[in-house]
C-alpha cells in the first residue's frame, strides 16, 4: 500500500493525540511484540511504536515491520514511529483522495 502526500499528512495530524501502544527493546522485534504490533494495526489502523535502540538498529526494525505486517510508515520522530495499515473488512479511519 501507497500513501500520497494528502494522505500521509491527513494521518501524520491524527498520530499527534496517539501514545506509543507497542514498545520494542532489547530483545527486538519478538513474535510476542510482532504479534501485538498485529493486534493493534488490525484494531487501531493506525499505531505509534516506542523504539528504543540505536539508530541503524531502529531503521532495520522500521523495515521488517513495514515487510512482515504490510504496514506503511506513516513518519517518525526520534525513538518514536507511526505505522498504518487498513483493515480490509471493518475500516476505522477514512483516508482522503
């Protein structure tokens, strides 16, 4: 899935009011928190994920979460990145064209 610009900055605005609801440390990306981050993306749509390690470590987290649950990132600030993945079957955020 792609964001355009409109899009990115529509969801950008929402994850302002968002606390980070999975946190990944020391033992990285663990089925258990792959499996919340899952959870979460099914039930929220969108999500904020507390990463907390060094910077090339955060980056290679970023990309496995985009690649295994199919999210997109939405931005991210510091320790700190926003994912989004819609749910096909019971939509909770509407997008703009």
């Amino acid at each position: 899935m792609t964001l355009n610009n409109r899009q990115r900055r529509h969801l950008r605005g929402l994850t302002h009011s968002l606390q980070p609801v999975v946190t990944v440390a020391d033992k990285g990306l663990s089925e258990n928190v792959m499996s919340e981050l899952e959870t979460a993306l099914d039930h929220h749509e969108l999500v904020k994920v507390k990463l907390r390690s060094d910077r090339e470590t955060r980056n290679r987290w970023i990309e496995e979460i985009e690649r295994s649950c199919g999210a997109v990132i939405v931005h991210r600030i510091g320790q700190v990145a926003s994912f989004y993945r819609q749910n096909r079957e019971k939509p909770v955020l509407e997008l703009p064209e």
